[in-house]
C-alpha cells in the first residue's frame, strides 16, 4: 500500500469518525433541549393546575361565605322578630293586668 493510500485513508477515517462525534453531541443537545422542554412544560401545566385549585377553593370559599352571611341576616331577623314579639306580648300583659286591677279596685269601690 503507497503512502498517499494510507494517508488518505487517515484522513477518511479522521473525517469519519469527527463526523460521528458531531452527530453525537447534536444528538445529545437535541435530547437535552427535549427533556427541558418536557419540564418546563410539566412544570407550566403543574403550576396551572395548582392555580386553578387555588382559584376554585377561593371560589367555594366564597359563596360558603355569603351562605353564612345569608344564614346570619335570618337568624337575626329571628331573634329580633321574637324579642319584639316577646315584647308585645309582656306589653298587653302588663295592660291586662292594669285593667284587672283598676276593675277589682272598681268593683272593691262599688261594693263598699
């Protein structure tokens, strides 16, 4: 074999295996950029995920809130619609005890 076969021959393997090794490192940039990719996807849908879950507890959160407020404008309009009624009731109480005494006193008066 002549010198100049083997030199090129070198030379073709040279390219060959530099060829190779620029494949491979793309190869592994390309696989690289796909799994960060791949992350910073999961890691968006993840953080979308966990807000609208921070966004829907507000949500629940909320109309609880506005139940309770409802529930407690009831219940005082109860307990006031009973104190008055109470007083009603104590007030014509009181009266009717005021007219029986003036009538006992009346007939006392009559009788005497």
């Amino acid at each position: 074999m002549a010198l100049t076969d083997v030199l090129s021959s070198s030379a073709l393997q040279y390219v060959l295996s530099q060829y190779v090794l620029s494949q491979y490192v793309l190869s592994q940039y390309v696989l690289s950029q796909y799994v960060l990719s791949q992350y910073v996807l999961s890691q968006y849908v993840l953080s979308q995920h966990v807000l609208s879950q921070y966004v829907l507890s507000q949500y629940v959160l909320s109309h609880i809130l506005s139940h309770m407020c409802a529930a407690q404008y009831v219940l005082s309009q109860y307990v006031l619609s009973q104190y008055v009624l109470s007083q009603y009731v104590l007030s014509q109480y009181v009266l009717s005890q005021d007219v029986l005494s003036q009538y006992v006193l009346s007939q006392y008066v009559l009788s005497q």
